[in-house]
C-alpha cells in the first residue's frame, strides 16, 4: 500500500489560489471601470443627442395663470388624478351651469381647460403650447366656455360670448325649443 505525506499539500494549494488572484482581480475592476465609464458617456451622448434634436415648447403667457394661487383654485385630488394636470398650476376660471372651470398646464408645458361638473365625473381638455392656443369645453346644455393665452383672439361677441375673466369667455346654453 501508497502512503502519501500530505504534509505542506494545503499550503501549496493556498498559495497557488492567491497568486493568481491579485491580478486576475486588477483586471476585473478594470473592466468594470472602462465598462461603467462607456456606459455613463453613451447614456450622456444620448440624452444630448435628444435635447438638441427635440424643439422647445412655446412659452404660454396666460394672464389667468400667472397670478398666484388662492384657496379657490385648488383642485380636488381625484380631479387631478383623472386629468393629469399640474395641481400646482390650477386656477379658477369661473363657475357656470355645467359646473366649476379651471385653468391648468399639464407637465408637457400643454394648456388645459378642466371642468368639475357638481356630481359627475370631471372633464379636460389640452391643447398644445402656442402664442393663440385655446380649450372649449361644452357643457351638457350645449353652453361653452373657453380659455385662451393672452394672444389668442377673442371669440365674437355676436355669436353671444361674453368675457368671464381674464383669458375666459363663456356662451350661455341656447334657448330651449
């Protein structure tokens, strides 16, 4: 029968597994490093390349929205959930029959007219940014009201709108019969 002496065996086995690691290690940092450093530039180069090519929105000037926030121009919570306009941004427009009306931008710069009828669900509607944008909502009555920047032309009187306020104007619901 072999007998082996395993005397020192461990210390061999040991000292082969460290020697290579250091290396082996300085490089796997390395690479990591060069791989993070490539990926930083590429997602830089990217969000760059994207601004440069992505025009900028028009500024809105809108008298309505530029003075500050009263208690009244808070939006309900659920109002804002469902329209997806900036709280910060609302402000009351006017009351009619169809409800409550409010100015308001959404986060892509957009003009927004949102209605808080009494017991119904609440209705929006957005219009791109531009020196004349404007929003009409129509109520259930067939009344209108609408918001519009500080450039945009106001709709004719002899149709029957009537201004409400700075950047509104309101068309009373048609006679019935």
């Amino acid at each position: 029968m072999t007998t082996f002496d395993d005397t020192g065996i461990f210390e061999l086995v040991d000292e082969e597994q460290d020697a290579p690691e250091r290396p082996q290690r300085a490089r796997v940092v390395a690479v990591l490093a060069v791989a993070a450093a490539l990926v930083v530039a590429g997602v830089t180069w990217l969000l760059l390349a994207r601004s440069a090519d992505a025009p900028a929105p028009e500024q809105l000037s809108v008298e309505l929205l530029d003075r500050p926030a009263e208690p009244t121009d808070v939006l309900p919570s659920e109002v804002v959930e469902q329209t997806g306009v900036d709280p910060a941004s609302s402000r009351f427009a006017v009351r009619t029959a169809a409800g409550q009306h409010y100015a308001a931008t959404r986060w892509d710069g957009s003009l927004c007219l949102v209605a808080v009828p009494d017991g119904d669900a609440a209705r929006v509607v957005c219009v791109a940014p531009s020196a004349t944008a404007t929003a009409t909502l129509t109520g259930p009555d067939a009344s209108r009201v609408r918001l519009g920047t500080d450039t945009a032309p106001a709709p004719d009187a002899s149709e029957g709108w009537r201004a409400a306020g700075a950047n509104v104007w309101v068309l009373d619901a048609p006679p019935a019969g």
